[in-house]
C-alpha cells in the first residue's frame, strides 16, 4: 500500500473512529469537523491525525478527500458551496463521500463534483459504530470503475467487505435496501423481545436459542443483548435511521413494513426522547 493524503470531514460517530483506522493503516490523515473542539475531533487528533481549522487547510494537500456527514444537503454544503471542497481542492481530486443521503442526492453530487474536475465516488457504509471502531464496516460503492479501483486501498482501511455496486449512486440504492433490512430488523426483534418479557420469559435465553437457527440475526446477537443490558441508546440513533427510512420513502415505492417500521420508531423516540435503533423496543413497553 503507498501511503496516501487523506482530508477527513466530519469527525461524528463514524466519521471519528474510521479517520483514526486510515491513520493506524499508514496515510497521512488531516480532519475537519463542522463543530471544533467535540471530543470524537479530539479522539482522533489523539490517535494521530492532523488537525484542520478550516476545510481550505484540510484539503490543500489531499490526494482524497472522504466525507461522512449525516444529511444530502449538509454535504453539498461542504463539497460545493463557496469557500468549499470544489472550490479549494486540486483537479482530480478523488472524492469519496461515505455518507448515507440517497442516489438521487449522490448522482447529483457527483455530476456537479465531475463539472468541477473532481473524481467521485459514493461509498455509505454499514456496520455501526462498532465496526466503525473495528475497522470492520461493509462498504457499498458506486462509481466508475476506474475510481473505485483508486478508492480501493481507502475502503480496505475502513472496511472488511467492499463491493462495487455500479455506477454513482449505486452504492446508496443498496445501503437504502440495508436500511429497509435494518428497519425491519428492529421490528420482529422488538416484537420478539417484548413477546418473551409479555410471557415470563428470560429474553436473553430467548436470544440464546433463537440465534442458532432459522431466526438468528446481527440484530437479534448484537442489539437484543443491548436491549437485555438496558442500553437503548448506544449505537445507530433513531432519528438518523428516521432520515434514512424518509429517503427510502421518497422513492415512491409502496412499501408496508417500512411505513410499519417508521410508526414504531416514531412512537419509541416520543417515549424515549432519544434513542438508538434497539430502543423501538420502548415503544412496545411504554
């Protein structure tokens, strides 16, 4: 692997733990956040990587540029706006945006990122903030060829499984379906979960023998054990899964068991006030 110069924006759950794998892989990683100062920024300056006040110093130097910010219009903002990415970045610049914000947003993007002479390639992941920390997320690309191909040796930074999906906006066309999946997920694990506590029995024996079979699931193993330790609010948040499940939404694809799962997620953050994904759950008991 040849030692790259990475500008790293967005220091959040993910984006954090991540930019500190890129720096423990070799590449010389320099990060930006939106907020200075928060304590995953500081994390990472921490574990080595250089950090920027402004995008301009961020990116002066980069060969790639990876972006993991939460919604389409906040990474349009930092890649395209005036003062940003587009505007400071050098020709040829490969943009890799990890961010989830749908294919319609990423196809968008990476034709404006294309005007500008910059290479893009959208690349969401999944994994949680586990695998984010393990280095161990699945990553979705979309892109051509040729860009992936270059994006490669990030990905195996971050990432133990790391696909080429097709084109730009094709690796958010199928992490859109691993939300759906995920969604309903939180669902049948919840329903089970509560149908078990409703009966009198231990859910973690439930989980236990459920696990091993047809049933078995990274929802039920990971996340049903969180339920059982009490913990609904480490993890994927609730209201970034509702962002995630409006974009699927906005698909205009009728889809029944998404509507379902949005209910449930809805009424778990009325009940809870915050929350990770496990924390539907709350919604049955409350």
């Amino acid at each position: 692997m040849t030692p790259q110069n990475i500008a790293f924006l967005g220091m959040g759950v993910m984006g954090s733990p991540m930019a500190v794998n890129l720096q423990k892989a070799g590449h010389r990683v320099t990060v930006w956040n939106r907020t200075g100062g928060s304590e995953r920024l500081r994390a990472a300056v921490d574990a080595g990587c250089i950090n920027a006040d402004t995008i301009v110093d961020a990116v002066r130097d980069a060969e790639v540029v990876a972006v993991c910010i939460s919604r389409a219009e906040d990474v349009e903002q930092v890649l395209l706006s005036s003062g940003g990415v587009a505007d400071n970045a050098n020709a040829g610049t490969l943009i890799i945006d990890f961010s989830t914000i749908g294919p319609d947003a990423a196809e968008r993007i990476g034709q404006a990122c294309a005007q500008r002479g910059l290479r893009f390639v959208d690349a969401p992941v999944s994994g949680g903030d586990s695998g984010a920390i393990a280095g161990t997320l699945t990553v979705m690309a979309g892109g051509s060829p040729e860009d992936f191909a270059a994006a490669t040796p990030i990905f195996e930074g971050v990432g133990k499984v790391i696909r080429h999906c097709g084109g730009i906006g094709a690796g958010n066309a199928v992490k859109a379906c691993n939300q759906i999946l995920v969604a309903l997920h939180a669902v049948a694990m919840s329903e089970a979960i509560h149908y078990a506590e409703t009966r009198g029995i231990d859910p973690l024996m439930m989980i236990e023998v459920c696990e091993t079979g047809a049933a078995g699931s990274w929802a039920l193993t990971n996340l049903g054990r969180r339920i059982v330790r009490g913990d609904l609010t480490g993890g994927f948040a609730i209201p970034l899964m509702l962002k995630d499940i409006g974009i699927v939404e906005d698909s205009g694809i009728s889809l029944p068991g998404v509507a379902l799962a949005r209910e449930r997620f809805e009424r778990a953050l009325a009940v809870l006030g915050e929350g990770a994904t496990q924390g539907m759950v709350a919604g049955y008991r409350g």
